[in-house]
C-alpha cells in the first residue's frame, strides 16, 4: 500500500433508497418470485455495493460510515450486512472501529464509560464485537478510564482510542495519530511501512 | 357490539412492499424533502393502513398479525408502529397477545418456559408488554408452568392461555375459549355479552 | 397524607450482605434444604425488608433507591424484586422514577437522548416500564426533546422531568417542583392535597 | 496430551455460596475495608476456583459447566468471568461451547432453530462469542439448519453439533464424535493425536 495513494480511503454512505431499488428488481424477477426480505436479499445487496465500490475504484482501504446509534431500527440491515463481511473476509480483512461518547457531568468532572459499555453490548448483542473504540469527550481519556473499557469491551487498550474536543478540526487527524489510531489499524489490516501523510495537513 | 355479526374478526397482512411505496411517495414529494425515515415515515404508513383498514370495513376489532420472531429485523418497523398505537390509543383499545412456544423434551417431558421468558424479555425491550400470552405445546400447560410464566411476564395468570396440539384444526376455537382467551379479550376491550359464536364451527 | 410530616420520606439503602444474611439462613435451614436461589430467596428478602421498614416506620412514602446504571449485574436481583412488586401492589402503590443523562456535545450544543432511549429500553427488558423519568443535563431540556423522550419511552410528556446544573444544590428540590415531579407523583399515588413544603428549604 | 489419561475431564460445579465465603472474606479484611462487589470480588475469586482446580489436579482440560439459561441473572457473575478468562488466556486456551434446544413443532415437524439464534444474542450481549454450539433435538439436525446457525451465529458449520435423542445415555459420547465435537475442539485448544478413547464405553 502506498501511503500517498489518493485512492486509499474513500467513504461510503449507502443511501436508503436501496429498499425501494431491491424491491424493484423483485418486480422484475430477480428474485425469482420470492419476495423480498431484509436478509438475505437487503443485506445482500449492501454487501454487493460495498465490494463493487472497492473493486470499481481500485481500493485498498474502504471506510463505510454507519451513522445513527447502534440499536437504531435503520442500520440493523447494514449492520447484519457488516456482520456477515466479518464472516467471509476475515478479521485481518475487516476493522469494526465503534465511536462512542464518553460524557463529562460538569458538577463531577468524571467521564462516564457506562454509555460505551451499553453500546459495545448492544454492538454485541447484534453480532458484532468492536476491533478499536473510538471515544469523543470534552477532555483527553484518562489510561485508568481506557482501561475500564478495554476490559469490558473485550478491546485490547492500545486500541482505545480518546478523542477529546480539539481547538480546530484541523487538528483531529494528529490527534488521532498520537492515540494510536493507525497502529492499531495497520495491526489488524497488516499494512507494512504505511505512514500517516500529515504534510498537507499540517500545511493547512 | 354484536357477537354475530361477520365484521368482528378481519386480518390484516401488511405487505413487505410498504417500503416501497412510502418511497415512491418522497419521490413525489411528500415530505417535503426530507428522506424517508423508518421513524416516523414508515410506521406512521403502517399506523395509517391499520386504522384505514378498521374504518373503511366499520370493524369493532381488527385482528394484525405479526408474523416471525420477536427480535427479527423484519417486524421492528411494525412492533415499533404497534408501540404507538397504544400509547396514543390506550389499553383498553389496544391488546397485545403474544404466542410464543413451551417445547417438551421428550426424554424429560417437562415443558419448558424459558424460551417465553426471553421472548417476553425481547418484547419489553422493544417497548411492548404483553397483555395475554398464548402458550403452543404439544399438550396443555400445566397451572404451575402457567404461574411461572405470570411471574415473569407480569401478566395474570388467567391472561396466559394453553393452546396444545389437538387432533383438528377445527378444535383449536373451542380449546383457546375453554383456556379462557375469550374472556381475557373481553375484561381488556370491555365488551359486554359478547360471545364466541361457535355454533357454525361445531356444525362443521 | 401530611406534608409536614417528617415520616413521608426515607431513603432505604440494601446492603450488599442481604446475600450472606439470605445465605446463613438457609445453613439454620429456613428453606428447607433448597439451596439459596437470586429468585425466589434474595428477591424476596429485598421485598420483605422494604415492605418491613415502611411497616415499622409507618410511613406514607418509601423510596427506594437504586444505585448503579440499569443492565448492572450488582442491580439485577434489586430490579427483579421491584417488577415483582409493582405486581403485587399495582400502579397506584409503586411508581417507578428513572434517573438518566442527557449529554451535550459541547461542540454541537445539542442534549443527546439516545442514551435515555437505551437505558429505557434496557428497564424494559427486566420488566420496568419507568413512570417518570428525570433527565439530569447541564441546562433544562428543550421541549421537543422531552416530547421525543415521551414518544419513545411511553412516558407521558410531563412525566418527563428536566433536572439541570444549578449554582446550589439547595435549588435542586425548587427546579423539581418547577418542572412538575411532585405533580407526576402526586397522579400517580393519588395524593390530594400535598404540597412540597419548601419552606425550610427556601429559609437555608 | 494423552488420551488415556484419566485426569483429562473433570466437570467443576461452583457452588452458590461462593457470595458467602467472599462476603467473610471480606470481614476478615482481605479488601482492605472496600465493600464486596460482584465484579471484581465475585468474579475474581470463580476465576482463582477455576484455575486453582486446573492447577491442584495437573489438568489438560477442565470442564466448566454452567447450568441455567444465558441470561438468567443467577449465572451473570460466571459468564462475566468466562468473558475475562478468554481475553485474559486467549482463543487457544478457552473454548465457549453453548448447548441450546432446537424444538419441533410436532405437527409441522420442523426443528426451530430461533431460540438458537436468541440465545447467541443474548450470550453475544454478555460479551461471549460461543465456539462450539451443540444443538439437542428429537432428531438429528438437517444440514440447512446447520448453516443456518452457522451464518447466524458466526460459528463454523463444523462447530455447530447435532445432539438427537438417542436409545441410550451410552450412546451419547459416540453421536458427538461422529458430528464432530472432538475435532472442533481439537482445533481450537491445539491437540495432536488425541483420541475419543471410547474402548470403555462400548464394553458397557
């Protein structure tokens, strides 16, 4: 992989429109007179849309962004969908990365890990068990609170990752970089020699 | 209302194709811009149906199926439609019946109430109790077994009906009246005098 | 029930021995040689001791609370005793009052309720549909999402109680009463005629 | 590893008074005047049980078994430390087999393998991935049923173990070997040359 490839990453947002397009193929006899269900022939689909993208644009690394909250009625298909890909690539082909929001109360000054072991549950529950955990928050993640999650999410703690509120947006790239987001990434995807390019960044 | 009129009882299957159509319908512009939605566009498409359905025929009750597993992706958007219609048209307009199955091991032949329990538990979480509980099996659920599952289920004991394997389909009316479901219907909806008119069905 | 009186409110903390009290009763042989199960031994040890201390302190009102987040191990048992309870003493005799949070992504500006749509649905898998729900933040809660609180979490719209950051705690009880929880109790317990009595609170 | 050894299986029931012997030990001042919580302290001291028995009896595989029904708030503590011992010994050295129901619906005559895949959920949520899943049954589990546990569980259709009814007990270490359950284990714990001696079981 060549880390000034502009091809490198490339995100995903699966429009919702594929019920009504499965659902139109049906029409026309995809399915052979069946019809139409959310698995197979709804996950199916995102899954083929998923590697076709890969595959048209010559992709190493595909990010798809599955926005809303785990448990939300929405993503359950794409979500069962990721979950399958698991199964037939392999965990050194596929990354689940889960952000989370460790909330700071004002008046305590903790942050709060129980919302991210309630979503790394559900995560679960739903058949997928997060590879790194990404944590929003006002402040920089104590190691003690990193150490919680990773315990309970069955994460090692090198890939919880803090992700505090930064000055700039500018800055969250770096940010990320020195919390060890890309090690962990290239562990599991097994990139060899792979360097953030921050030039351009930090020219900005 | 009257027991012997023909329009008591109407089921209602909701088409898979509901997606489809409330598509078509943003296409058209409906919502003004905004992208469809499971919540609200899709359940309120559901909720509409149902209460279209009950008008257009002048039902005093109307029968929905939900066909599947709790849990299923498939049903969410419809138990979520379903949760609504209670809160917005109360319990006594409302009632929400569950069947779920007591399977028998052979060699033990006890029947086991656990997988009514998780079902039940998987109900709540979605946001719907159950008011009565329809009990499959191959023979009639004994009054202990009837008990534990009131326990868990927060439902009263005389709302949790045994429906086993009987010799004809024909028998099975005659069996849910015996086990008291026309009575638990009747205490929630609050009919007066109804009856089960089984007189055509002992005819048959 | 008088206001003044000072016996309408105490807090009851279980202690965690309730299981090696429960225990070493069972060695004096109270159950008969069954061994100790969460259900029915400790759960009914929670319940005796609740209802004994209303009992001996003869009071109108006992809350009960419970520490912890909802979907903990350490609550469970606790839980379970109360859904039994609201059983056995029905919905003008119990009133379930859950506590959550709603973050702000300091950034965003915005006060997240999914967190609060979670725990909810995490009550209701144990078989607790809360009564009032008090959302604790760092300023009052905005209509729209309290209404969207009710929707999703079958709790009426002033049932929903916004619990803010304020200067002192002394102001706490005030924003409460402001916000109508003494009011949402008061329906539910059928009070007549209670009215918070603040005014030693408003002397400090 | 050699298979005759007859210190290879040894099945370790923990008693339930392990809440008590914690609860003195912690009157005896082993926390250091911190209060007894379930985890760590409960969950701690199953896991020293467990390794210390593995120790004592210089064992190449112990054999947890925990009774109940995932999710039955009695065996949380034991899952929970289960969770632990996997992250803390890896996949190599653990192995999570779940024994689960597949009912017949005797007048349809097919086997239900949702009460399967509500059970995984449930262990998935608890933060256990099952290895091995071995389904009882009347009869012997159809290769489509496999699959279908297979994908929906993400376990291997070699690891998923039809458990039928058999004339005998006798029969039943024979049935599994012949599905497979000694290979699956093989390959995961890394034994070579190790077989089911089944010698002694066939002269009874």
């Amino acid at each position: 992989m060549s880390p000034n490839s502009s091809k490198c990453l490339i995100t995903l947002h699966l429009p919702c429109t594929i019920y009504k397009e499965v659902i139109e193929e049906e029409r026309r006899g995809r399915f052979l007179g069946k019809s139409v269900q959310i698995i197979p022939h709804i996950t199916d689909e995102i899954k083929r849309r998923i590697r076709g993208l890969a595959k048209a644009k010559g992709l190493d690394v595909l990010v798809v962004e599955c926005g809303g909250t785990v448990g939300d009625i929405e993503s359950l298909p794409f979500l069962e969908a990721f979950r399958q890909m698991r199964m037939e690539e392999g965990t050194s082909k596929t990354l689940f990365l889960h952000v989370s929001l460790a909330p700071e109360l004002a008046v305590v000054g903790e942050m709060k890990t129980k919302p991210t072991q309630h979503s790394v549950q559900e995560m679960r529950r739903i058949g997928l068990q997060p590879d790194v955990i990404v944590v929003r928050g006002t402040k920089r993640l104590p190691s003690e609170a990193k150490e919680k999650i990773s315990l309970f999410a069955s994460v090692p703690v090198e890939n919880v990752i803090s992700n505090p509120d930064v000055p700039s947006i500018y800055l969250v790239p770096q940010t990320l970089e020195e919390e060890g987001l890309m090690k962990a990434v290239q562990r599991q995807l097994r990139f060899r020699g792979a360097k953030l390019n921050t030039r351009r960044w930090n020219e900005v």
